[in-house]
C-alpha cells in the first residue's frame, strides 16, 4: 500500500478537500474508507460526505456505494465534487463513466500523490476558476480551511482593504462557487502554501515589508483608492512593536528557535523573530518542499526525526504543530502549523496583515516570558 508522502503533513486527499469544502453551493465527498472521511472532517471542522466504502466493496467495486451517496445528497442544489482516495485509486476504478451529470467535479487525489498543497492545487484546477476584467477589487488567496489562522487572516485582509477602499474580489478558497466564475485580474495572498494562480499576484501579506509593497501595488493598480490610512497605521503599530521588542530584550535574551511548518509560515516567523527580537533562527524543519530557504533547512516527514533535531539544536522557542510540542520538553512554544490540538480556539487569529505581525510578535514574547529567567 503507497503511504502518504509526509505523515506529519495533511496530505493531497485532505488538502483538495480543504480546497472544496470551503465553497458555498459545493457538496464535496471523500470516496474512500471511515479513516479517509472522519480524518479531513475533524481537521478542517468542515460538512464532508463519505462514502464508507468496506472490504466488500473493495472486492466486488465501490460504484454502486458512491452512486448511492451522490443520489442521497443531488437534490441539494449544490454541485458535487468527488474526490477518490488511496483504495479506490489503487483498485484502478474509473468513476468518470459514472455520472451522468455531466456537472460533477472529479478531483483524483489520493493520499499517496503528495501533499496537502499539491490536492488544494489539483482541486482549484479541476474546478477551473474564470478572470474576468470587468470584474472590480482585488481577489485574496491562501485562504485555506486547513490553516488554523485562515478565519483571522481573512478578517484581518479584508478591514485592510475596507480602510483602502478597495473592494474584494473572490476569496480562495472561502466564497460562493459562483464566485470562481467571475474572478479579477489582480490577486494578493495570504499564505503562499496555498496560492490560487488566479490572476496576476501583486504580493503577499506576511510581515511589515511585504505588506507595505503590496498596499503600494493596490494603490498603483486602483486609481479610486486611498492607501494612506493603512500606510499609517502600519507605520504607527510598526513602532510599537519596535518599542515592545526592544524592552523585552533588555530583560530578556534574544531566542534561539527551531520552527516546523509549511515553507510560508515558516520563512515569515523566522524573518520576523530575526528581525524585531535578534532570534538565532537554528533550523526550520519544512512540511513542504521549498527551493530556497536562507536559514539552514530540510524536509521533515517523522516525529522522531522533528524530536532528534529540536534535542540537537536545543532552542529556548519551538513554534510548529501538535506533534512538536510534546517532544519540546520545558521549552517555550507556540503552534503556527496544524493540527493544533489540545487548546480552545474561539476567536479568529491571523498571521496575515497588521495584526497577525502584532499577534504572532505577543505570542511569542509571553511564551518565552513563561519559560525563561531574566538577564542577570
């Protein structure tokens, strides 16, 4: 049997159905076993439909089971998307003669074809999203149900963009499917893990610098536009945070940290750490393939191994997942990666914009605050 390609990393089954359940008028069900629906249902905390398939099923054909799950729920309205798992896919089944509703979405990403980012990918493509130029606002991408800071990011993006005046335009992947439709030619991201390809990219929101270029580039592209309040209060709360920072390391030495996650996240907090606390950014174990990286880098696929390089490289900080924080010890830390487990999230955090530099900055502070003495 093929196994997913990270065991730490959700992989490409649940990230095309983080891609399509994030769609309003899209019912999407997972064609595979128990494990292959409940697994993305309770990290993506998202209405999923499975088809359950058993052994039977695998030996005579799960056809019939995924006929009946598309006639349960057709009547909806809602367009149907399925996406095959690893047993359907190995069986060689070919679930594209099935339908005669020629409007159902057949997205094959089994678990063992890559990871999350390549299913999000595969899903977006299957579904084809349309630019139109006469479409207004600016589209926001990486907005992802699978990252636990997608809610906030969005809400954080979109109070930018309201001080801006400039409208938004389809959010990827978080919007009416009727959206996809009628896309703008002009995109910013959120979190590059999951970039849409939609449009022409005008840059991220992750981090002061980057934030500041791609408001420029919002008040270049929209003539009706008013980029000043925003300009402002990034400046202003820039300064704060400066201020912050700089008392915290007069009574506290900078952090050696050690941070796994997607190549994103993971790149924006090391930068950030380095830049407003002096971090000795040690290694940054990826959940994703990235082609450069100028902190000291690697794939990590195992919790033995993400154990074996945090007791190596013995930081004051990890930030990561669920996974890391157990094999951390007394260290500091702070999850920026999912899962993350065992806390109560209510309210909507954000990496992105303004408030999620703020944000991750204050985190980080009172977790090292927690766990270690002052300068003597």
């Amino acid at each position: 049997m093929p196994e997913c390609t990270n065991p730490l990393w959700p992989c490409a089954m649940t990230g095309a159905a983080a891609c399509l359940a994030g769609f309003r008028g899209m019912s999407v069900v997972i064609h595979g076993s128990s494990g292959c629906y409940y697994y993305p249902t309770t990290l993506l905390h998202a209405p999923l439909h499975g088809t359950f398939i058993m052994e039977n099923d695998v030996i005579h054909g799960s056809e019939d089971r995924l006929r009946e799950v598309i006639g349960e729920i057709s009547g909806s309205g809602d367009r149907i998307a399925v996406i095959t798992t690893c047993v359907p896919a190995i069986l060689g089944e070919d679930i594209r003669s099935l339908p005669a509703d020629s409007d159902l979405l057949l997205v094959d990403s089994p678990g063992f074809s890559g990871n999350a980012e390549a299913g999000y990918a595969k899903a977006l493509s299957c579904l084809a999203p349309q630019v139109r130029t006469e479409t207004d606002g600016v589209n926001i991408d990486g907005v992802c149900l699978l990252d636990p800071f997608y809610s906030g990011n969005l809400q954080e993006i979109l109070r930018l963009l309201g001080m801006a005046s400039i409208p938004a335009g389809t959010i990827f992947c978080r919007d009416s499917l009727e959206k996809t439709r009628a896309a703008s030619p002009w995109t910013i991201g959120t979190n590059g893990d999951f970039a849409s390809g939609v449009g022409m990219f005008l840059g991220g929101t992750l981090g002061p610098a980057a934030l500041r270029a791609t408001i420029g580039s919002l008040g270049d592209r929209f003539g009706q536009s008013d980029i000043g309040p925003v300009l402002r209060e990034l400046d202003e709360r820039e300064e704060e945070a400066v201020r912050v920072c700089d008392k915290h390391l007069r009574r506290f030495d900078p952090p050696s940290v050690v941070i796994f996650g997607g190549a994103s996240y993971a790149g924006f907090a090391a930068q950030l750490l380095e830049q407003y606390l002096d971090a000795e950014i040690l290694f940054l174990g990826l959940r994703n393939e990235c082609s450069q990286s100028r902190y000291p880098s690697a794939l990590v696929t195992g919790l033995d191994e993400a154990g074996t390089l945090i007791d190596r490289y013995d930081p004051d900080l990890v930030l990561g997942s669920s996974f890391e924080r157990p094999v951390s010890g007394s260290r500091a830390f702070y999850g920026i990666t999912p899962p993350l487990r065992g806390s109560v999230r209510l309210a909507p955090q954000s990496l992105a914009g303004i408030n999620g530099t703020l944000s991750l900055l204050e985190h980080v502070m009172n977790a090292c605050m927690d766990h270690r003495p002052r300068q003597s």
